[in-house]
C-alpha cells in the first residue's frame, strides 16, 4: 500500500511540474528592472548583469528556479529587442 501511494504521489508531482509555466516578463521596462540595466544598454551590459545575477541566484546553488526563469526571460526580451 505504501509503495502505491508513494507512486501516486511521484506521478502528481511529475504532473504538477509539467504544468507549471514559468512567469512571462510582461515588459521592457520590468525587463531592465529586474536586470538593473539602463534603457540604452548594449547587449554586452546585458549579458553581462544577466551572468552577474545568475551566479547568485542558480538554482543548482541553490537558488530560486522561478526567479532563475524570470531572469532569463528579462535577457530574453531586452536582447530580442535588439535583434530586431
């Protein structure tokens, strides 16, 4: 019995992970915030607050995955912006 619940419990967790979307950064202004990158910032001051931030905050050095996500979404937005 315990081992069905033990398998119950893995499968809902799995589901539950699968499910979980992570936050979308909703602008360029709350992209530069959490970067703490000026308005006219190159893609090098970019890269580089995103390098600085993601040191702190990685999730395999324990760190938070959702704070991890909402960083790499902020790059994400401020670089495409500058590809296009």
């Amino acid at each position: 019995m315990l081992k069905l619940v033990l398998i119950v419990a893995l499968i809902l967790a799995f589901w539950l992970w699968l499910r979980a979307k992570p936050k979308k950064v909703g602008s360029e202004a709350e992209a530069r915030a959490i970067l703490g990158v000026a308005k006219d910032a190159k893609a090098g001051e970019i890269r580089a607050a995103h390098r600085r931030l993601m040191q702190a905050v990685h999730p395999d050095r324990g760190g938070s995955a959702d704070l991890a996500r909402r960083i790499n979404a902020a790059r994400d937005v401020l670089l495409g912006r500058l590809r296009h």
